[in-house]
C-alpha cells in the first residue's frame, strides 16, 4: 500500500508562492543566543517585523477565517504553509495562540477588537502570567493581587517561569480580586501593558535556556483590563490550558531550548 503523500498542481503553485515569499521577506543574519536565551533587541526588531509581513498575509493564522485576521486556508493549503515555514531557520516567533480563543469567548467586543485584530496581524506580542514562584502552576494558589481603588485596580505580585525570547507588548495576567472568597473563586483575568509603572522584568540565566521573572509593583490598570467577570479568572484560565494541549497556529511549539541544544550537539559534531 501506499502511504506517499501527493499534491495536486494547485497545492504545488501555492507552495511555490509561499516558498519564494518566505525566502524573500525571512530576517536575515539574526545573531542567536547558544543557550536559547533572550534575542537582542536588533534580533528582536527583525523578526518583529517579519511577523507584522506573515499577519498582513493571515499567515499567522493560516487555517483561521478572513474576518479574523487569518487567510482562511483549506486544511491541505495550510499544512503546505507549514511544512514551508519550518524548514527556516527562525527561532519561535512569538505567536499568542493560548490567549486569543479565550479572549474571542471571554471578552467584550471592545476587546476582541483592540486585542485580537493587533495579535493576528503580528503588531504585539503577549505573555501569559499565571505561574508564580511560590505556587509553580498551582493556579488555585495564585498569590498576585488585584486591588480595586476607584475605577482602576491596582496589581501587586510576582509572576515567574517565562520562557519567551522577545520582551512582551502586554501581560495576560491572572490575580486574586477577593482574598475573603475561596480559591478557584476569586480570580480574575487582566491583559496589561507591560510598559506600565510598577512592572520590573528581569532574566534569570539558566545551563541552556533563561527565566523571565515579572514584577508588579502598584500596577495601576483601568478596568476595561478585566477579562471577563471578576471572579471568572479559574473558568478563562481553564479554557486557556485546553488551547495549550490542542490549539493551533503557525507558530511550531515553543521549544527553544531543545532546538538549542539539538543544534549545539550538531555542530559539535562538525566539529569532532
């Protein structure tokens, strides 16, 4: 029997578009970290723009509807979109698949449309902050804080354990809103700008790879940053962590330190 897989003359005129596309917009002489750490800001500038060129196409969301932000490819033009963009040489390029699907449930249309339109056309790049340092990705424990004063809230915590290459545009970040209501209750979910006041991220270097740790300080945010209800941040985060384990996006999983390593055992061979 057999198994080979075959193309029809369209599917290989759209491969050869995507090739000769890719080939001509890709970053060049991206400089990267051996031990799968943070990209320079040059590198980063790079590849940012390389996303900005993939989302004008829909290219961030092959498979994804016109309407949005995608380029609504067929099951089969999508794959060959992929099996193209692989073969680079890129490091993971940021992509926000986690957060998006639970923002199109979750979040008003204001939101949706500040948020989501920006992601897919590859203009921000978002960070997901639930774990923390004391609590790992016990999510029930979560220790940061939401402080309403006013028509504001004001964040206080320590988010750990990100292992993202390009500094963040926005913090998709979960804290208790009510520490007089029973974990798993009291959560509530926050997209906040990472330029704010308040928020220090510092790189903790590991033996391959790094740590982002975030620090909120007085984070004072307006409350359209709340994503959905106040107490809905368990049920959103839930919806999150389903996306994780079976979403999709062009984006290959974000592996960069065992690319790191795999390609640090290649060249030693070179080498030997």
């Amino acid at each position: 029997m057999d198994f080979e897989v075959t193309y029809s003359d369209e599917q290989e005129m759209f491969r050869n578009t995507v090739r000769s596309w890719l080939e001509e917009n890709k970053p060049r002489d991206l400089v990267l970290p051996i031990d799968g750490g943070p990209l320079s800001k040059e590198s980063q500038d790079k590849v940012r723009e390389f996303r900005v060129k993939l989302g004008t196409m829909g290219w961030l969301a092959p498979s994804w509807p016109e309407n949005l932000g995608g380029a609504g490819l067929n099951p089969e033009l999508a794959a060959i979109f992929r099996e193209e963009f692989d073969k680079l040489d890129l490091p993971s390029i940021g992509n926000n698949v986690r957060w998006i699907p639970a923002m199109m449930i979750w979040g008003t249309p204001e939101q949706r449309s500040r948020y989501v339109t920006a992601a897919v056309r590859g203009e921000t790049i978002t960070w997901q902050l639930f774990s923390e340092p004391d609590t790992g990705s016990d999510i029930a424990s979560t220790r940061t804080t939401a402080t309403r004063d006013g028509s504001d809230w004001v964040i206080n915590g320590h988010k750990s354990f990100v292992t993202a290459r390009f500094d963040p545009d926005q913090l998709w970040t979960l804290a208790v809103t009510d520490q007089n209501r029973p974990p798993k209750l009291n959560l509530g979910i926050f997209m906040i700008d990472a330029s704010l006041p308040g928020i220090t991220i510092k790189t903790q270097n590991l033996l391959v790879g790094s740590e982002r740790h975030i620090y909120m300080e007085d984070v004072r945010v307006p409350s359209e940053c709340l994503i959905g209800d106040l107490y809905q941040g368990w049920e959103i985060a839930q919806s999150i962590l389903i996306v994780e384990r079976g979403g999709d996006m062009t984006d290959r999983p974000d592996s960069s330190t065992a690319q790191t390593v795999a390609q640090y055992l290649r060249d030693q061979k070179q080498v030997d």
